[in-house]
C-alpha cells in the first residue's frame, strides 16, 4: 500500500520493485569483499578460557572462493594473543571437512595480538564456499584465564575445549571440543569475495532480529529466511548479515529505567553497520526497548533520523521495519514494563516510519504479527510467549512477508 507521502510500505504480497543496487555492486565484480556473515560484541564473557582453543560455527549467506574473518576484542580488558587459527567447512557438530583445514594467518603470521578495545582483520583464505554453508573458526588461545568479548545469544552451538587442551585448531573429528556455548567469542565477521556481483544487506536491529524465541541451531529468525530466499535465486547476489542485539536501543539516555544494557544503535552504528564492506542495504528495526525504558515518541524519531541521515551519507538504501505489537500483561510476569501509554507512542513512532521518515522503504512487520481482532497485541499463534517477540511461525511470516524486490532481487 502507498502512504501520503507517497513512500512504498512493505511487508504484503503486493509489493512492487525498488531501484537497484548500489553503485558498489560493480566494484565488487572486480574481486572486492562483502561481508557474509556478522555478529554484534556486547559484553565481556564470564567464562574463563586457559590454554584453549573454541571453535566458532557461523553460517555465511553469499558464495565465493576466498574467505577472510574479522575479530574483535571490543570488551576485552587486557591484549588477546590467539597463537593458532584456522577456517574449514563445517560436517556436523564440531567436525569438519576431512583435508580442508586452512591456516588463517594475520599480516604473514600464524599469531596475532589484539589489544583491548581493537580488532584485526585476517589474511584471505583460498576457499570455495557455498550460500548456507556452515564454517568452523578455531582460535587456540595460549593464555590463562582470558575473558572472552563475546556476543551472548548466537542461536548457535559453538564448542569449546577442556582447559589445558591446548591447540586444536586443526582437529577435524572434533573430539577434542567437549564443550558448547551459544555465545560467539571474538569472531566479529566473515567476508567472502564473491566471483560475480554482489552485495550486503545488513539486518540492524535489537532481540527480534537477534532471535530470542527462535530454535537454537535452525536458523529460523526473519532474516534467516530472506537470506534462504536469496539464496534460491540465480544469480546470487546478495549476502544478509545479523547485527541484532537483545535488548538494543536506539539511544542511550541517562533516565533508562532499566539502563541500556549493550552499546546503543547510533553508538554502535559504524562498528557493525558502515565498517562491513560491500554493504548495500540497511534494515533499521528497533525501538521498542526505547519506548519500554521510558523514551518519548520524540526522542526515538529523532534517533532514527540521526541513523538515516548516516547511512544515506554513505549512499546506502536504508529500510525501516516497523515496531511490532507488546503486551502490557503477561500471564505470570508482574510488570511488562509496558503500558497503554508505550503502546500510543509506538503507534506515532510507526504512523512517521510509514509516512514521513524518508525510508527508501518500510517493512510492515506490525500488520503481519499482530493480532485480526487488536492490533495492539500480538497474534497468540505468532506470540511465543512473553508478549513481546514472535514464535517460530512468526519470524518465518515476517521473512516470507518482504518482498525482495525491495534490494533489488525479483
């Protein structure tokens, strides 16, 4: 449907083609990188990792014949020296592909040395890689008791080894990892240098796109099954990365009842969003953990438009998602933290996005999950459960509501 203004709001089966691509698509058929695969840090780890070595699993959503990997030590209270890394196919569990364990080094060397609060990027590896493919990432750890910086909610399994294991960085059974975690530690991105063009969209956004609700290991969130439907498509030509954090917030104001809880989206913007090469496309989906922590209509307005204003800068197509329906009552939690005034003030915060914000286009991820007869709640059927983020069915209706068309696919 056509707002006013005139702007094209998506998330219906009748939905029309926007533009296309960027003018970095053709740089890209020159042999230049487009991440394919990204995670946001948030915190440091409590776990305590002596002489260990994890091994990192992460699904990249674009092909290519060479992979380099980014990590980030943002959290990090002291240097991190990883003294053995590698990158192979991943089988199952954490098993990989027999005979193509590949060496990662850093600037010709085996080790590298990240101080705190900084990142490196990785030599490239020669590797074919498909869409969907799963990659292990083993980084042997040498030190004692190093605190990973992590992000918290992979919906992943990663492995782990056993204290003092030392490098296992080139097991391919796997036997060696005898621990999980759903957190990914340090690994920051993934890029592939694809063979024809191509580029990324990046999935900004807080827990609903970071997945909370979602099924560990399915890789079922909204953006999991756009980036299935690209992949289907001939030619492939476009990566989607996840760079959601729970609980994220537009802003970080001082008055947040319960203070923010992770770098803010216009604090966090360049490190996961401008700093990715071959990116193409930015969905902004977040504030509702604004407007739960008490910010005004105003103020999450004025957020977005500080992020639109940078993303377009870069001369990017940024794309606004709505804000889905939260419950002021959930059975067996005493306060939500939401109330009918909330509510009102996301419904002004979606009537701008739809109408006046400027989005290249709009997701209407609020009419596909809420619910036929109040249009402040959720569906029951798309609610998992806590009022605020969708189940399973939900999340897949959201990433079979967008039209592709909208980054320049069919």
């Amino acid at each position: 449907m056509i707002s006013k203004s005139g702007l094209m709001i998506l998330g219906v089966a009748t939905l029309a083609a926007l533009g296309s691509l960027s003018p970095s698509v053709a740089q890209n058929a020159n042999g230049n990188w487009v991440a394919a695969w990204a995670t946001s840090q948030q915190g440091l780890s409590e776990t305590k990792l002596s002489n260990a070595t994890v091994r990192m699993i992460a699904r990249v959503t674009i092909p290519g014949d060479a992979v380099r990997i980014r990590l980030d030590n943002t959290f990090g209270t002291a240097p991190l020296t990883v003294a053995h890394a590698t990158l192979a196919p991943r089988v199952r569990g954490a098993a990989v592909a027999v005979g193509q364990v590949k060496p990662i080094n850093f600037a010709g060397k085996a080790t590298v040395t990240i101080p705190a609060g900084q990142s490196v990027e990785s030599d490239a590896v020669a590797l074919h890689v498909d869409a969907q493919q799963d990659l292990a990432i083993s980084l042997f750890v040498p030190g004692a008791n190093v605190q990973p910086s992590q992000h918290g909610n992979a919906q992943t399994t990663s492995y782990v080894t056993d204290g003092g294991a030392g490098d296992q960085a080139m097991s391919e059974d796997g036997k060696a990892f005898s621990g999980k975690t759903t957190a990914m530690y340090w690994l920051k991105s993934i890029d592939v240098r694809p063979a024809a063009a191509a580029t990324a969209i990046v999935a900004f956004g807080d827990s609903i796109t970071d997945g909370t609700c979602t099924t560990l290991d399915a890789h079922d969130r909204w953006e999991d099954v756009v980036a299935q439907r690209l992949a289907l498509q001939t030619p492939m030509r476009l990566a989607v990365v996840n760079e959601g954090i729970g609980g994220n917030t537009v802003l970080n104001i001082a008055s947040y009842q319960p203070a923010a809880n992770s770098p803010a989206g216009v604090e966090r913007l360049e490190r996961d969003v401008l700093s990715h090469p071959g990116v193409s496309h930015v969905v902004l989906f977040m504030g509702t953990n604004d407007i739960r922590r008490g910010a005004s209509a105003d103020q999450v307005i004025g957020g977005m438009k500080d992020i639109i204003a940078r993303v377009k800068a870069k001369n990017l197509r940024i794309i606004g998602a709505t804000i889905i329906p939260r419950h002021s009552v959930v059975p067996g939690v005493a306060d939500t933290g939401w109330n009918d005034a909330k509510t009102k003030i996301r419904n002004r915060v979606n009537d701008w996005m739809r109408k006046e914000a400027g989005f290249d286009a709009v997701l209407d991820f609020d009419h596909i999950v809420r619910a036929a007869n109040d249009p402040d709640a959720l569906n029951p059927a798309y609610n998992c459960g806590d009022g605020i983020h969708p189940s399973p069915i939900g999340y897949f209706l959201m990433g079979k509501s967008v039209d592709l068309g909208v980054f320049g696919g069919r």
